[in-house]
C-alpha cells in the first residue's frame, strides 16, 4: 500500500515538473512575440485612424 503512495506522489511530481517546464516555455515565446505584435497593432491603429480621417474629408455636409 505504501508502494502505491509513493507512486502516485512521484508520478504527481513528475507531472507538475513536465506542466511547469512547458509553462516556462511557452511563457518565453509568448514574451518574445508580444513586442512584435504590439507594433503591428500600433500600425494597424495609425492605419485605422488615417482611414477614417480620410473619411471625415470626403464625408458630405
């Protein structure tokens, strides 16, 4: 029975150290993609901004 316990606590352990490993890296590429796509979002934004100030000239009284 105490076999079984032990078991199940290395198994446990062993799990939680694979989930973290592939947290760890899976939070570094997230942290090297966000600055590239926080620009890409600024562009999109400027983008945006320019079109609808293009509309607001062309927009009849």
């Amino acid at each position: 029975m105490m076999l079984l316990i032990y078991g199940f606590v290395a198994y446990f352990l062993i799990s939680i150290l694979r989930f973290m490993r592939e947290k760890s890296r899976n939070d570094r590429e997230r942290n090297q993609i966000l600055p590239q796509l926080l620009k890409r979002m600024e562009k999109l934004e400027k983008s945006a901004q320019r079109i609808n100030q293009g509309d607001e000239k062309n927009r009849p009284e």
